[in-house]
C-alpha cells in the first residue's frame, strides 16, 4: 500500500497526459476525416454532367444519368466514412498505449525523486536520487532536488553540531557550580573564608553561563532575522564606544593601539552594529599576546564602508580561517577559550549578512589576524 501510495501522483500525471495525448490525436483525427469527406464530395460535384434521360449503370443499379453525381457523391462519402472511422479508432488506439508506455519511462525519474522524499527522515538525509536516465526538465529537477538535500544535511548536521556544542558549554558552569556546592556543604566544618571562595566561584560560573547565554540570544537575534531598527550611524563613532569597554584590558597587557577612523557612514540597527566592532575588539584584545597590537581602520567608499580591525596573535593556519566564523570555534580549533563562548565572529557575520554586507578575514604574516566588515554605506 505505502509503494502504491507513493507511485500514484506520477500514476495520475501518468493517465492525465495520456488522456491529453489520446484527445488531441483523436480531435486531429476528426478533422481530416471531415476535410476528407469535403474534399471527396467536392470531386465527385465536379462530375461531367451527360445529356439528360440517359441512363448508365452504377454498381449493378441502373441510374438516370442526372442523378449520377449525387449517387456517386454518396456512395464515395459512405466509403470514407468507413475506411475512416476504421483508422480514426486504430488511430486512437495507438495513441493511446503508445502515450501510456512512453509516458511511463519519461516520468520514471519523477516517481524516483517521489519515492526518495517519502523515505528521507533526519536520519537518512544522506539518501540521494544520483543521476537519472532522462535528460531535459526532469534530470534537472533530479539534480536540483539533491542540491536542496546536501543543504539541508549540512543544516542539520551543523544544528547538531551547535547543540551539542552549547549544551557541552553550558553543562560546565553548571558542573563547577554543583561541585562547589557539594563540597562546601559536606564539609561541616566550613567557615566563613571557605563559603566566601565558593560563592566566589559560583559567582564565576554564573556570570560565564550568563555571557553565553546572552551570546546565544544575540546570535539567534541576528542569523537570518530581519533588522528591527535602520538607522544611519558611523562606524567612527561605534568603534569609540566599543573601545572603552576593552581599554583597560588593554592597557594591562600593554597592548600597542593604532586608530586611523575616518567617519565612515553607515545605515542599520546602531546596536548590532557596535557589537560587531566590540566582538571584533574583544576578540583583537583577548586572543592576543601580551605588548603585541591593534590596528583599526574605518573608511568610506562609493555605496559602502569598511572597519578592519589586524591584531597580532598566535599562529593561524590559512586552511582554518573559515571555521572561525563557525560557533564555538577559536584559533582553528572546536573548543572555546575559558575567557569567551567561541560565538563572537558568528555573532559578527550573522549581523553583518543581517545588513547586507560582508565579511572576510586572513591571518596575518607573524602571527595574527585581520578581519574586514564591508557595509553599505548611509
């Protein structure tokens, strides 16, 4: 049942053409048989006509000659009608099984891709309809369709892979957290310096579990969602304000800062786009070496403006440049660093395809990497 259930859709298209097939053969037949019994009368009318009392003998009948030509115009339009609907049914006939066997191999390929949809789930994704033997509109719904299903298995195995990803991060807050408690409140002989250090670490665990959290929210607000605010604003004045937020930091470290923002006007959500300069900043300061440095441009073009941000660092393979923009990767690596959630360049180009722009990055000659925002302009 579930077989024939899948077959009948390229069965009903299957009878549907068919049945076009088998009426137009028979309308086109209908037609010249009409324009052979015209044309047959035709002929005979132009008879010669004989003088009149004359009698000839038509078919073993004896006819005056004046009514001859109807005689004949009769007796040749009752043959062609014979003959005629003799072929006009072997006619139909033919059309028929030939539409009926054709048509089945030609929709072959769709009964294929019918049958393959039916039996995809998440787990058999992988399951494709490969080449068909047709070629023309059907092998290219073939391919199109396979198309469509590398897509939607690389969506779900990165879904998979982001699940597992931020359920592993956010159980290690949590397991700090238990583990803290389970010992201080074991030990009936805690003291005050004692609960103080395990709140401290609570505390600290609470507060990375919050920071991914709300990096989970951004990136949910941001990858594939519509802007909510369109303002314009200049990247200039973002990357001021995200500044402040990371100096300090940088100034512990001694970190050598170069700032070359020229105004740089852009139009989108004022938010979004200032956390795309604070990650880029964050990521420039926390990912790198102690008295190394950063270099910031903002500029303006034709339709759009551009922030760079080069930072020194370590070591980054070309090849793995584009798994940083993947969630919970850092450095080319899957897992994240104990001072981030490994989601801020996926926030990035998430809010960056958001306003229409793009986003690239390269590693740089020593040590390092160079990441450029490209927004169309105000």
């Amino acid at each position: 049942m579930r077989r024939a259930a899948g077959l009948l859709p390229a069965n009903s298209l299957r009878a549907r053409i068919t049945l076009l097939s088998t009426g137009l053969a028979a309308g086109v037949s209908l037609v010249l048989l009409w324009l052979a019994w015209m044309l047959v009368g035709d002929a005979v009318a132009a008879f010669p006509q004989l003088p009149p009392g004359t009698t000839v003998r038509a078919d073993g009948v004896e006819v005056d000659a004046a009514a001859l030509a109807a005689h004949l115009q009769e007796h040749a339009r009752d043959k062609v009608l014979l003959a005629g609907s003799i072929a006009f049914c072997c006619v139909v006939l033919a059309t028929a099984i030939l539409a009926w066997t054709f048509t089945s191999r030609v929709l072959r390929p769709l009964r294929e891709i019918t049958g393959t949809a039916r039996r995809l789930s998440v787990e058999s994704l992988g399951e494709r309809i490969g080449e068909v033997k047709s070629r023309g509109e059907l092998a290219e719904l073939a391919h199109t369709f396979d198309a469509m299903l590398d897509r939607l298995q690389a969506a779900f195995e990165a879904q998979r892979h982001f699940v597992a990803n931020a359920s592993h991060e956010l159980r290690t807050p949590l397991s700090v957290i238990r583990t803290e408690l389970d010992v201080t409140l074991s030990d009936p002989d805690a003291d005050v310096a004692e609960l103080r250090r395990m709140a401290a670490v609570v505390r600290d665990a609470t507060e990375r579990a919050g920071n991914l959290v709300g990096s989970l929210l951004l990136l949910a607000r941001t990858d594939g969602a519509g802007l909510m605010v369109n303002e314009p604003t200049d990247l200039a004045v973002l990357v001021s304000s995200a500044w402040r937020a990371v100096r300090g930091e940088a100034e512990q470290r001694g970190i050598r800062t170069k700032f070359d923002t020229a105004p740089a006007p852009v139009r989108g959500d004022p938010a979004l786009l200032e956390r795309i300069a604070g990650n880029l900043l964050e990521n420039a300061v926390r990912h790198n070496v102690d008295s190394g440095w950063i270099e910031v441009v903002t500029q303006p073009g034709e339709g759009w403006s551009m922030l760079r941000v080069r930072s020194s660092g370590g070591l980054i393979d070309p090849a793995t440049v584009a798994e940083l923009f993947e969630p919970f990767r850092r450095a080319g690596v899957a897992r994240t660093a104990r001072s981030g959630a490994g989601l801020g360049l996926s926030i990035v180009r998430a809010a960056v395809e958001a306003h229409g722009g793009r986003v690239t990055a390269e590693p740089v000659v020593g040590g390092g990497l160079s990441v450029t925002v490209v927004l169309p302009a105000a």
